[in-house]
C-alpha cells in the first residue's frame, strides 16, 4: 500500500437527495491512499451507495470537493467521462450494469466509447475476459448467465476501462461463498497490481480479515477511518453502530 500517494480526498462532502429533509452526506472529510484495500461497513441507510455514487461522478455534492489523483473532479461532460475512466463501479445489482445482447459486447461498451480502435477493444476484451474467468462466454446472451457469472461479467465490463480505483458496492452480497472468495481473489490479484479497491459489505469476518483500512459509516457521516485492529477493538465504536452487532462475524 502506498502510504504516499492518495487516490482520493473528499473534502466537506455533503449531498442532500432532492425532496428529502435529511443529508445523506453530512460533511465527509477522508483521503484514501493509492493501493489500498478499503472495506466500506454501516448499517442499512448509513449513505454507503450515495457515497459510492459520488466517486465517479454520478452523483455531484451540494457542497465539498472531490479528488482524484490529485485532480477536483470537474462536473462537465469531459470531466465526468475522466474520472469514469478513473474510477470504476460495480453495482451490487449486475443487472442495473448490464446492457448489451452478449457478453462480449457488453464488455467492449466502455472502451469503444472512450473511441478505441475495434482492435484494441478486443485485446481489452480478451484480456479482462481471462483475468475475470469469463472468456468461455464471451458468445453468451447476458441475459442467459447466472447471478455469479453476471457479476464477473459486470466486473470485466469495468476493468475494460482500465480504472485505477475499483468501487464495489455490496458486490458480493449475492453471490454463494465459494463465488465471494473467487471474486475476493481477484481483488488481491488487482490490488497487487496497483489498484486501489474499495468495497462495501455487511460481513464483518471479511472486513476485519481482508482490508487495509476500514471506513465506518453512519448517518451519512464517516465515524472512523482505520485499520481493522484499531476499528475492531474500539468496543465504544461497534456499541454506536448497534445494528451491526446483528451482522455476520
């Protein structure tokens, strides 16, 4: 994990859906270094999603900034399409991620609309297919997988892009557990390889086991960034977050 370089900083980050009385973002102030592994926890409603929304842009605050590799997302149309080459979400839910008639296809999306050669879209295809064990379907209709292989599917679709930081919210959370420790795995693999990977879930064995660095949310705030020894034994910390004591351990 490079402890130097951070991937993002979000700086008074606050965001209010239109109607509703309550900020779903109050005030967020984090900066996330370069390479790490981050799992995102808080109950149900505690602004994980709308946090994850805003990280490539597809959400913008109402107030506050946010940095990616240094750079304030700029929330016009050539600045939006950088930063989504930048910052690379899987939906918990593929099916709000897949698109097209085939797998191949919908993998090929991103990059021949960033304006790639047909050519260079293909080894991209190719080379994520493999890297997401999808390369046996690439001829399949999306609509024909199963739930495991529409997330890997989903997945590839993302890395295409060639994303230097990997947002997953909740991805796992529908998948049988031998498919979470592959999908697990490949994390590892991508976050060896340089990228950063954050990733929200409700299993508080893998958030304790697996990351760097746990982020603690609730009530749309950041209650605590910190290594998983420092959150898990803050026992005034977990008695807050009282809904997470009927999580998995």
């Amino acid at each position: 994990m490079n402890t130097f370089a951070p991937a993002l900083v979000l700086t008074g980050v606050t965001y209010q859906y239109p109607g509703s009385q309550t900020p779903s973002l109050r005030n967020i102030n984090l900066s996330l270094p370069a390479g790490a592994r981050v799992v995102v926890v808080g109950p149900n409603g505690s602004g994980k999603s709308t946090f994850f929304l805003h990280l490539n842009a597809i959400l913008k605050p109402r107030a506050g900034q946010i940095a990616v590799a240094g750079q304030p997302i700029r929330y016009n149309p050539p600045g939006v399409r950088q930063v989504r080459q930048q910052v690379g979400l899987v939906f918990q839910n593929p099916e709000d991620q897949l698109l097209s008639a085939s797998v191949a296809q919908d993998i090929s999306f991103g990059p021949l609309n960033l304006g790639l050669s047909q050519a260079e879209a293909r080894r991209r295809v190719n080379e994520v297919a493999e890297l997401c064990q999808v390369s046996d379907l690439l001829d399949r209709p999306t609509h024909a997988l199963s739930i495991g292989q529409k997330m890997r599917v989903a997945l590839a679709g993302v890395l295409a892009m060639q994303p230097a930081i990997l947002v997953a919210d909740e991805s796992l959370a529908m998948l049988d557990p031998w498919m979470q420790q592959r999908m697990i795995d490949l994390f590892d693999q991508l976050a060896r390889g340089g990228k950063t990977i954050l990733l929200a879930t409700h299993d508080l064995f893998l958030a304790r086991h697996w990351p760097d660095l746990i982020v603690v949310m609730n009530g749309g705030q950041i209650l605590a960034c910190d290594t998983p020894a420092s959150i898990f034994a803050d026992r005034d910390l977990m008695r807050h977050l009282g809904p997470m004591e009927r999580w998995k351990w």
